[in-house]
C-alpha cells in the first residue's frame, strides 16, 4: 500500500498581472492510500487545481510551508519528471496539444519512461493493452495515430488523458475536473476507465465542482475545500 | 582566408573545371560567365552578412584518385547513383533504362547526350546574369548528375542520389544537377548531400529542375556538408503549364550555408510546395532564402520554412512571394517559424511578399519563439525527462514537415539526424 499525504500545504502563485505573490493554498491537509477514492468538492477559486498541480510539480506554483510526501519522501525537491516516475499522475483539465508528435509515440514513450527498472513494454505487448484501453474508452484506432490532442474535442481530449492513465498505470491519479464539458454519455465512459483501474494498487483522487460524476465513481471520502483549506471531509453522502 | 568579397578568381580555374572532351558550346558557356561575373553583384541574403566567408577559396590541384572509404561503400546499397568529389561510383540506372531515363554524371551527359544537357543547362532555371554566385557555378562547374525522365513516363520507384564532397584533399566542389521532367511524367527524386575528409573546401551545389507540361516531380534533399564546409546553395525549379513540383529539404549542414531556393510558376494552374527544415548548431550561420515567382495564371505557391536554433548559431529564414503582374488568380501563402532553444542563438524569420497583381491571394505568418513550456510540462508531468520532453517537443516542431516526405526511409534518415543534432546540444542535459 502507498501512501501519499499533504500536510499543512502553503502555496503561492505569482499573479500574471501584478506579478504579486499571492497564498492560494492556506494549510492543507489530506492523506490517502492505494485502494481508497477521494474526492475533493468546493467552489471555483478555493484552491483545487492549485493542490493538484502543486501535487504534480507545476513549476508556477511555490510550497512557502508545509510537505507533500509520498511513501515518507519529500516530494517537493523532486522535479515533474521524476514525480511521475514514482507513480503519480495527473489527468489535466487543460491538455495541451502538441503537432507532430502522434499520439502512439508519445503514450509509448512515456509507458516505457515509467516502467524503471523493468525495461521497456515489448511492442505487441503495448499494443494489445492500447486495443483493450481503446475499447473500453470506446476510442477509434484511428486516435492513436493523430497528433498529441491536436484537433481533439474536448471530450476526446478528457478521454486521452484517462487512456494514457490506463496505459501508465500510475499509484496515484488526480483527476482535476475530468468532468468538465462533458456529456452524460462521454461521462460514463470516462468513469468506466476509472473504475476499470480501481485495485488495491490504484488511488484516485478527483476534483470537480458537481456532484453528477460521483454517481458513477462512488468516493470513500469526500473533502470539502474553502478558501485555500479542506474544511470538512466526511463519506460520500457529504456530496448530496 | 580570404572573404568572398574582396575574391579575384583567376581564369585558371575556368580550365580546370572543363569535362574530358568538352563542347566548344559548353567551354564558351563557361567564358562568358566566368567573364560576366567580374561584373555582377553578390547575392543578397537578407541580415546575412556572408562577405567574410571563403566562399570562392579553390584549389586547382591536380586530384588524386582516393580509394573508396568504407563508410561510403556502406551507404552504396541505398542509392541509385553515386558520385564521390568528381568521380561516379555507382549507377543503378538499368532498373529505369527500359522506360527511356537518362540518369548519368554531367561529364557522361556532355559527351553523349550534349544536345539534350546544351538545350536545358542554365537556360529555363538558373540565370547565370542573376548574380556572380550563379554566373561563378556555370564558369567552374566541375560534378554533377543529370537525370531525364521522358514525357509520360511515371516511376514508381524514387532515384535516390547521393552526392559526396570528398574533401580528404584539396578539392574545387561546384556541382550541379539537371533534372528534366518531360511532359506528363511523374517521378520522385531524393538527393542527399555529405562531405567525407576534413580539409576546408568551399562546396557550391545547385540544382535546376524544369517541369513541362503536366509534370509532378517531389524533390526531397538531406544536406549533411562538413563543419569546415562553407556551402553556397541554388536549387531552382522552373514549370509548364500545369507542372506541379513538390520540395522537402533537410538542411543540417554541419558548416556555414547560404542558400537560394527558387520555383517559376511560369505556366497557367502551376503549382508547387516548397518546405524546408533546418538544424543551426555551434557557431555556425545558415540564412535560407525561398522565393516563389508567381508569372502565371491560376498558379499557387507556399512556402513552409521551420528551423531550430541550438548553442549560438544564427538561422535567418527569408520567405519571399513575388507575384507579377498579369497573374490573375494566384496563390502565395507563406509560414516561417523558428524555436529557439538557447538564448545565445541567433533567429529570424522574415516573409517578404511582392504582388504587383489585384486578384490574388496572398499571405504569411512568421514566428520566433522558445521552447513551449506548457508542453514540456504535460510531457514532463507523463514521467519524460526534460531532455526526451524537449526532443520530442523539437521533432514535433519540425515533424510538420517531416511528414511530408514521401520515403520513409528518407524520413527516418531526416529523423535520425536531427535527434544527433539535438543529443549534442549541450544546452539540454
């Protein structure tokens, strides 16, 4: 079991417009272990996507105190790249596109990033875990070969990030606003590939705003976020 | 060294550039031209300051005949014609002789197809009054290939050359490609440039390409010279009615490079694509200039030029789009990007278009820009070391145009150099 746990979390940004710094995230505190989904609510401004990114490692985002620890290792000195390599994911809520680079090459390059030690994924190996996760996904071949997002709808593009999930298969994903933009249809979908991973080995950590995509991805706990703090953390039902 | 500026060619030169039993027509070309360029401008390269480089450095020294190194005689098997400094050393042209294709060294085709090179050479593409560069090329032209494909002849299979600087001595290098497409036919073409050696020899390569009616040529170049290589390019393409030629070009020249790439849409619906790929690395200089003349009627021309900058090179891209008066109905659309990968490069983009014509459509875009950093950061945040991100981020950059190159081998060959470049680029470990 993996544990990853955020203590007393300051963070700040540089304002774009200012160039002030300015605390976005004012102690926060949460703990969570492979096996578990947690859901954090509340609404815009309060900080979510602030904690995932600074989760991630997003350089525009400065920890002024507090830690963010994943199996008793400081994550804070460690760079985005090596995050990743140690098992955490983050579905964007804005993935960017990237012309020529076609989707296959970059999902094959980063599986084989993060599989470490173990070698790169034989070929036909990869490519029979991608048809699985395609059709779970109900995801064209034909996705595969375009450019890295390029040309994506939006709800394609929310599906891509929970395909390279599915393909990485990291310990922890934060899912910021996965939802977002998204019919009921593309809903389910995407919420099938999340609880297709769902394993001892797996935790989820999910951001929205609405209470809608937890009808189909049942939180174990559910924090509530206000003003830069996890105000309140109770079971599913605190959603409704 | 002495700088191209303040150069005085001496007529010696002229005579040592001749082939082996030389036309009268051929040698007169030659004096004329060598004669003429005494008088003509240098070519301008906009915000390229060339007028120091040993451009016109040669040497008349007698060649030796240097055996064949072993890694050219490996890379013999991937090409349909070879030539090593002046001397032909592979000629596959048996695979194509039965459809009427002429595919031989420029001595070869002086000796036995003269009329044919006497009608095309220097006469539709390249003007040899244009400037001292091209008036130079002619006077010393001393290698070359030339290639025929006959009217309604259609190849499916690319003529793959491959043509080698050998610098291990002292060498005069002016080498020069015909390719003549006859009407209706359809080929694919695949020049790669090298040098092997490392003695500084100026290399001056140029290319003329003449479409006729209905013609669909794709010329695709890997240009790979030598650091101690200063290189003077001219590839022009001239096209008929409805000729259609296709350009894809690699420069990842390891030395300073000027270049000069030029399409004629003289007749009516003619159309062509001119793309083109560039590495800078070290502290080397490469300005690119493409020009597309829109003359005809109906014809279109774009012009794709997109180039990376490492350490503390300089890159100048000049895109120009020029159409005349008379061309109802045209198209010039241009797009010039540059990323920028140390902040000690030099990079410039600039798109220059001339229309003396109302009804045409006209346009350009023109970027210099860093690396994206949201992309390396999705890259990044997907376990891909800085390094791999930033390559990747780079292939993708120039994949707009990898992608359209017809071989893939040539692709892969184009893909392979550029991640060389990039590994050696110390800025990114």
């Amino acid at each position: 079991m993996a544990t990853l746990k955020v203590s007393n979390l300051h963070v700040s940004v540089n304002d774009e417009e200012d160039k002030k710094s300015k605390e976005i995230l004012k102690g926060v505190n949460l703990e969570m272990h492979t096996g578990e989904t947690h859901a954090i609510m509340g609404p815009n401004g309060t900080g979510k996507s602030t904690l995932s990114e600074t989760i991630m490692g997003n350089p525009n985002y400065h920890i002024t105190k507090g830690s963010i620890e994943l199996d008793g290792q400081d994550l804070s000195t460690m760079t985005v790249d090596q995050r990743a390599r140690a098992g955490l994911f983050l579905a964007m809520q804005y993935p960017v596109e990237i012309k020529g680079i076609t989707n296959l090459e970059f999902i094959r390059t980063a599986v084989n990033v993060t599989r470490n030690e173990q070698g790169p994924l034989p070929i036909k190996k990869f490519l029979d875990k991608l048809k699985e996760n395609l059709g779970i996904l109900n995801m064209s071949d034909k996705m595969t070969e375009r450019y890295l997002n390029e040309g994506f709808s939006g709800g394609e593009k929310k599906r891509n990030e929970i395909l390279q999930m599915m393909m990485i298969k990291p310990k922890f994903a934060i899912l910021d606003e996965i939802d977002s933009g998204l019919d009921i249809d593309a809903l389910q979908v995407v919420a099938k590939g999340v609880n297709h991973m769902l394993s001892p080995n797996f935790g989820v950590l999910m951001i929205t705003h609405y209470q809608r995509l937890l009808n189909y991805i049942h939180p174990d706990q559910v924090h509530v976020m206000m003003d830069g703090r996890i105000v309140k953390t109770g079971d599913a039902s605190l959603a409704e | 060294m002495n700088g191209i500026k303040h150069a005085v060619l001496d007529p010696k030169f002229v005579s040592a550039a001749k082939f082996d039993q030389e036309p009268d027509w051929l040698s007169e070309m030659r004096n004329q031209a060598f004669e003429k360029s005494q008088d003509l401008p240098l070519p301008v390269f906009a915000k390229v300051n060339y007028s120091s480089w040993p451009l016109l450095e040669f040497s008349t020294k007698k060649q030796a005949d240097l055996e064949i190194p072993k890694s050219v005689k490996d890379q013999l098997a991937d090409y349909t014609f070879v030539n090593l400094g002046n001397r032909n050393i592979k000629n596959e042209l048996a695979n194509f002789l039965s459809q009427g294709v002429i595919l031989c060294s420029m001595a070869d085709a002086i000796k036995n197809y003269g009329d044919l090179v006497q009608k095309y050479l220097y006469q539709f593409a390249i003007d040899p009054n244009e400037d001292r560069l091209t008036a130079i090329n002619l006077a010393l032209m001393n290698n070359g290939t030339f290639l025929y494909v006959p009217d309604n002849v259609q190849l499916k299979d690319p003529i793959k050359l491959l043509t080698i600087q050998d610098s291990r001595q002292e060498e005069m290098f002016i080498d020069h490609t015909l390719i003549v497409a006859g009407k209706n036919s359809r080929f694919n073409v695949f020049q790669r440039t090298e040098t092997i050696g490392d003695i500084a020899n100026p290399a001056h390569l140029t290319a003329e390409i003449i479409a006729d009616q209905d013609s669909h040529v794709q010329y695709n170049s890997l240009d790979c010279l030598g650091p101690k290589t200063y290189a003077y390019f001219n590839r022009k393409g001239h096209l008929k009615e409805d000729a259609r030629i296709d350009w894809a070009m690699g420069i990842f020249n390891n030395g300073s490079t000027i270049a000069d790439f030029d399409s004629d849409l003289y007749g009516v619906g003619s159309h062509t694509e001119m793309q083109t790929v560039a590495i800078s690395t070290g502290r080397q200089t490469q300005g690119l200039d493409t020009q597309v003349t829109n003359y005809g009627r109906h014809t279109e021309g774009n012009i794709l030029q997109i180039g990376v900058l490492l350490d503390s090179s300089t890159l100048i891209f000049n895109g120009i789009g020029k159409i005349i008066h008379g061309a109802h109905g045209s198209k010039a659309q241009q797009e010039n990007r540059i990323l920028m990968l140390s902040p000690k490069a030099h990079g410039d983009a600039n798109p220059i278009l001339l229309i003396d014509e109302n009804d045409v459509i006209a346009g350009h875009a023109a970027s210099v820009g860093q690396i994206n950093k949201k992309q390396l950061y999705y890259l990044m945040s997907r376990g891909l070391s800085k390094e791999v991100a930033q390559r990747l981020v780079v292939r993708g950059f120039l994949g707009v145009v990898l992608s359209n190159v017809p071989i893939p081998a040539v692709r892969e060959q184009m893909v392979a150099m550029i991640e060389r470049k990039l590994q050696n680029d110390p800025e990114s470990k």
